[in-house]
C-alpha cells in the first residue's frame, strides 16, 4: 500500500511504546492491549474532527465498535515502539469505517485492522446512521489497510475445545455502560492453553460485536475448533442465550 499520497494529509499518527503492562507471556504486544490502542486513537482522533465521545454525548449518542477484522504479521517486543496510524475510511450503510496500520521503527507495517462503527442511541439503545456527522470526517477510502471491510463472521460448526462461565464485573463495564469490546477479545484469547499460546502465532482475527453486556450478566464463552486453523468463541449470555460476541481467531506455528 502507497502511503506516499496527499490523501494521507489527514490521517492520525501517534507512536507508542510497548509498556510492561501491554505485553502477553511471551513479552509481546498483547492482542487486548492493540484493540486498547485501536479504541483510544480512534476517539483521539474523532474528537479532533468534532465527532467524538464529548460530539455525540451532546446528541445523546455514542460510538459502537460492531466488527473489526485484523492481521497480525509480527507483534512488537516489550519496550520496543511502534507507530499507529488511523483514519476514516468510508462509510457502508448504517456503518462508519476506521482503518489502523501499525508500523515498526524501520517503518515496516506489521499490524493492519479495519473497523466498522455504529452511532447508537443512548436512549432506545438503537443504531443510527452516521449521515449526521459524515461531513466533519476526514474520510480518504481511496487508501485501506486491507483489502475488504470487516465481514460477518460465520457460524459453521465445530469442535467444542473450551467452554467457561463468567460472571461481569464492574472492571469490565467501560464508560456507556456495557461490556468493553477488549473484554471480548481477552476472553476468547484466553481460550487458548498457556503452552498452545506459547507455541502458536496469532495471525487473523474477525470479531462481530451483536449485542450489549452489562454488569452482574452471567455469559458463557463457548470455543469451537472450526479447523486445524481456526477457532471462534461465541460469548452468550445465559439468562436468555443472547449472543453477545463471536470471535474468530486464526493461527499456526511459530517459525
């Protein structure tokens, strides 16, 4: 992908450095803690533009992450920095767009992510199309970090690999009131065993954000091997077997 273009003149960058706190057991950036990074520089950068959390508060609305499809090439070392970069990168229906490229200090892009955003009705609870606040984005969708939007991720059967039930507490809750979506991503990494984790690199995953959790929910994450690659954890509440989040996670051997 050129990023040499005038296209990037609004696009967000912010470098970072990989904190004790970011990495996972093997000392490297932490899939949680990216999507972390992903959350805070995409309001960072909304509300520079005038469309974000303080934007839509004001008409009682506020921002959603619905899906985000993300590939992992390498993930950075502990104290190592890295650069993120973020921009809008379109609209799709009732969806606003966000693209995320992270790069390594020699400037080679090792992390890509899109995202797809809604407006919800903090009232009704309701989606809402972003019509309203689309001319204030610095939208460039002639430049993507990948090739196609975050897709739907699907539900074809698999083998039952790990199930546990949780119970959410108030660490879980973010600021509108439901479940963060990096607690969903924490769950269904926690899916993989601690020598598994070790032993296998995560490359791709897929997340499709359904419906809200609150706290004192009690949900069930259910882990299916859908291929000797490919595993998806539906997170379910079980008062009335709502999905809450299905993740898909793709992986293999470490070199």
């Amino acid at each position: 992908m050129d990023m040499k273009t005038d296209d990037i003149k609004n696009f967000f960058k912010r470098e970072f450095q990989v904190n004790s706190y970011h990495t996972d057991l093997n000392g490297r950036l932490s899939i949680p803690s990216i999507f972390l990074f992903f959350q805070e520089i995409a309001w960072e950068h909304a509300s520079m533009y005038g469309f974000g959390y303080d934007d839509l508060k004001d008409h009682s609305s506020f921002w959603v992450l619905s899906r985000l499809h993300l590939e992992v090439d390498e993930l950075p070392k502990w104290t190592e920095s890295f650069t993120l970069t973020t921009w809008p990168s379109g609209t799709d229906g009732p969806f606003a767009l966000r693209d995320f490229i992270i790069a390594n200090t020699q400037g080679q892009q090792v992390i890509r992510a899109t995202s797809s955003w809604l407006i919800v009705d903090a009232h009704t609870r309701r989606p809402k199309r972003p019509d309203a606040f689309k001319d204030r984005m610095p939208i460039c969708d002639t430049i993507r970090a990948t090739p196609c939007n975050a897709p739907k991720v699907g539900n074809s059967e698999g083998k039952l690999i790990h199930e546990v039930q949780h119970t959410v507490g108030v660490c879980d809750i973010d600021v509108n009131g439901h479940i963060n979506n990096t607690k969903y991503i924490e769950w269904a990494v926690n899916s993989f065993s601690e020598n598994d984790y070790k032993n296998l690199s995560i490359n791709q995953i897929d997340v499709n954000f359904l419906s809200e959790g609150f706290c004192n929910n009690v949900c069930t994450h259910r882990t299916e091997a859908i291929d000797n690659t490919t595993r998806r954890t539906a997170i379910v509440r079980e008062d009335n077997a709502k999905v809450l989040a299905v993740v898909s996670i793709c992986s293999g051997q470490k070199e």
